[in-house]
C-alpha cells in the first residue's frame, strides 16, 4: 500500500468531515465555545494540510531521513503534523459543545511525542549537527 496516498486520504476525510461538521454546526446554538472551537479546528485542519504539503516526499509513517524539511511551517516547528492534528482534534470537540471529549487528546500527546522522539533520534543520525542546530531553533 502506498503510505503517501493514505496520508493524504487522511487529510482530505479529515476535510470533508469537518466542512460536514461545520454545517452541523450552523444547525446548532452557536454559542461563543462552539465558534472558538470550530475556529481552532478549520485553522488547524489547513496548517496540518499545509504542513502535509510542505512535507512532499519527505513524508512517511515510519521514520526514515530522506531529506531534513526546514522551511515553511517547518521552520517554527519540528513537527507541525502531530501538532495541527492534536489541535483539531480538540477544536471539534470544543465546536461539539463537548468539552469533556478533550480527554481524547490526552492519549494523543504522548504517543504523538513518542513518534517526535523515535523521527528526532533517525534524523540525528542522518543529518548530525545540521538537525541539532534545527532543533535548537524550533519548537516540539
């Protein structure tokens, strides 16, 4: 199976189920919590596509150093993917109305920090001081 495909499957249901969603949404009382949270998910749905893109060929599910990506996004954050897929995870929640379904997130956290250390680890070892200085300049 081509993992690359996949990923971008992944984005676009993601797409397509929160376009759904936010008419969904428009259905319901837009309280202040419902608008923040559907704010914070379409901002992260596009960063996490942007991410996605910007990635290009760099892009795979278990980590592998075939190139160090350091613009775009890339520049502010290591790994903007894990990040902006958190984020809209829980700005769903919050557009639900359903602030007790953050607990979603709290499993993510680690294991999307487990995968940032396993990729940190390959691409150390690919790119030695060239990925240390990048790391020093960029967040998570």
């Amino acid at each position: 199976m081509n993992w690359k495909w996949l990923a971008t499957i992944q984005i676009i249901a993601a797409g397509i189920g929160t376009a759904c969603l936010a008419g969904y949404f428009l259905q319901l009382a837009m309280t202040p919590l419902r608008v923040f949270g559907l704010a914070i998910a379409l901002a992260s749905l596009g960063l996490w596509t942007t991410a996605r893109i910007q990635l290009g060929r760099s892009f795979s599910i278990a980590p592998k150093a075939t190139a160090l990506v350091t613009r775009g996004i890339y520049s502010k954050i290591r790994n903007p993917i894990y990040v902006f897929s958190a984020t809209w995870i829980a700005g769903l929640a919050l557009a639900l109305g359903k602030p007790i379904a953050l607990l979603l997130v709290i499993p993510i956290i680690p294991m999307q920090a487990a995968r940032a250390r396993r990729e940190s680890r390959v691409l150390e070892a690919k790119f030695g001081e060239e990925y240390r200085d990048y790391r020093r300049k960029t967040w998570f």
